[in-house]
C-alpha cells in the first residue's frame, strides 16, 4: 500500500486564495544526500499573497515564517498532518496588528489539514 499522502493532491491545500508553492518528500530529498529516513515525509509550503503581503509591511523579518507549511508524515497504516500555528510564530514578531491576520490564515489552514485528513 501506498504511504497515503501520495494521493493527497497538492489541490488539497490551495483553497482560494491560498496557492501550493512547493511539495518537498523529505525521504527522497534525504535519500539523495545518503540519509535513509525510516517514514515518509511530504511538507506543502501554502500561501495567501494577500495576506502575506499585510504581515511582511508590517515587519519584512515575517519573511523568515513564510511560507506556512503543512507537514504529512508517517506510514501506510499511521500518519499525521501537522503545522506550525501562524498565531504563535507571529507571537516572536511582538506586532499586535497581525495577530487577526494570523488568526484567519490559521482558520484556514487548520480546515484544510481536516479537509484533508477525511478524503
């Protein structure tokens, strides 16, 4: 059997207006530097433009948290789709007028890692 997050289309994650910038396969990635990676692991880097763009006028260092990612790991029989909240890696920023950014983008994200998890 397949490791299931190869028939996760990377569509799964592109809700309008969010896009799909990249999908890296850890494994392989590693693989191709002699590092044998015991799971599976595929990271879909997702984007909002637009709100991507009202975080990084307020403090251009927000570029180093972008894009947002969701990770999808584990086996055939057990995996998990995992993210690092925007609400709390906005926290380092100390700018409280991104926090509702933050809070929507999350929104977001969270429903299409579940989404996801029911196909």
């Amino acid at each position: 059997m397949d490791f299931y997050p190869t028939s996760i289309p990377a569509a799964k994650f592109a809700t309008e207006p969010f896009g799909v910038i990249a999908v890296h396969d850890l494994k392989e990635t590693l693989a191709n530097k002699g590092v044998d990676l015991a799971m599976e692991c595929r990271i879909y880097e997702v984007c909002n433009p637009h709100q991507a763009q009202k975080v990084l006028d307020a403090d251009g260092a927000i570029s180093t948290a972008l894009p947002c990612r969701i990770s999808v790991y584990g086996s055939a029989n057990e995996y998990t789709l995992a993210t690092m909240r925007p609400t709390e890696m906005m926290k380092a920023f100390t700018i409280p007028e991104i926090e509702p950014v933050a809070r929507e983008v999350e929104q977001v994200i969270v429903q299409m890692m579940k989404d996801a998890a029911t196909t």
